[in-house]
C-alpha cells in the first residue's frame, strides 16, 4: 500500500461508496457524542430509560437470563473500573510515583484520576445495553438455565468484589465521589 492508501479506498485510489458512509456514519455519531458530553443527567436519564425497556422486555419475553447475566456482569467490571483510580497504590514499589492524595496537613494536594472517566464509563453502559437488546431479537442467545442460580450468582460476586473495592479504598485513603468530602475555603 502507498502512503495515501487507506482501508476505505478502492483498487483505483478513490474512496469507496461504503468506505465513505461508514466514514460518514461515524462522524455523525462522535457529533452527537461530543455534543451530549456536557450533559451528564440527561445522559444517565437516556441509560436507566433504556435500561428499563431491556429488564422490561426480559420479563415479558421470559428468556434471554445468559445475556442479562453477561451485561450485569460487565456493569459490574464498568462500575469498579469508575471506583479505582488510574494508578494501583497497590501496584506502586515507590510511593512517590504517580499521583496520590495527601495523608498529612502540609502534603500537596493531587486529585483523585479515574481509571474509567464517568464518560467513558456512561458510553461503554449505554452500548452494552443496547447490545444486549439487539441480542434479544435472536433466539441463539436465548440458551435455557435455571435464573434464580444466575441472580444469587451474581449477587454473591458482586458483594465479594465491591467488599473488596472497598477495603482497597480504605486501605490506600481515596474517595472517588466528591460529595461528602472536605472542601477549604480561601481565606481573606
């Protein structure tokens, strides 16, 4: 391939018709995407909505548990990928690398870096749950197990791993939501 080739051209250099929808497609799509970032609420509002429709059409249709299963299971990796920050403590031979909050009165302060930024964590959300619900539209994915095993399953794991979460939060003093915490005001 030349320099000026790319995987949306033709034999003969020019863009190919499909190359340039899907091109086009996906600018139209990051529009909207950057013009929803600064709605925060609106966006969540949009997600639980969503949600909803899926749990909804779950109950009536009485089948698809596996991909129910499988998208609360990676909520659950969405949501402690939010709560941790960028870089483990625990992973940290020096204290001194990376950032840190302070301990004592006189450290600097470093704010808390999430390792999946609320944004980043509402889009990969919204797209599992509208994936689950084009899955819902096949029956290859509506497999036949026994659905209160799955709910206890995941309850259980999801205990287990946000007990852990926390104790890790404890351990290396972060808090990864900004209500409740300790604000200074300037002094005049």
């Amino acid at each position: 391939m030349s320099e000026g080739d790319s995987a949306g051209d033709s034999i003969h250099g020019k863009p190919s018709a499909i190359g340039t929808f899907f091109t086009r497609v996906g600018q139209i799509y990051q529009s909207w995407l950057d013009k929803s970032t600064p709605f925060s609420i609106g966006r969540w509002a949009v997600t639980v909505l969503l949600a909803a429709i899926y749990m909804i059409r779950v109950y009536i249709l009485q089948g698809w548990y596996i991909v129910t299963y499988a998208l609360g299971i990676y909520h659950l990796n969405l949501f402690i990928a939010f709560l941790s920050p960028k870089v483990d403590p625990s992973l940290l031979d020096d204290p001194d690398e990376g950032p840190a909050l302070p301990t004592k009165q006189n450290e600097e302060f470093r704010p808390f870096i999430r390792r999946l930024p609320e944004f980043k964590f509402w889009h990969s959300a919204t797209r599992g749950i509208v994936i689950a619900m084009i899955c819902t539209f096949f029956e290859a994915f509506n497999v036949p197990v026994f659905w209160p095993i799955l709910v206890m399953y995941f309850i259980m794991l999801f205990c287990i791993t946000m007990k852990r979460q926390i104790k890790h939060m404890i351990k290396y003093r972060y808090l990864p939501f900004t209500h409740g915490k300790r604000t200074y005001r300037e002094q005049t």
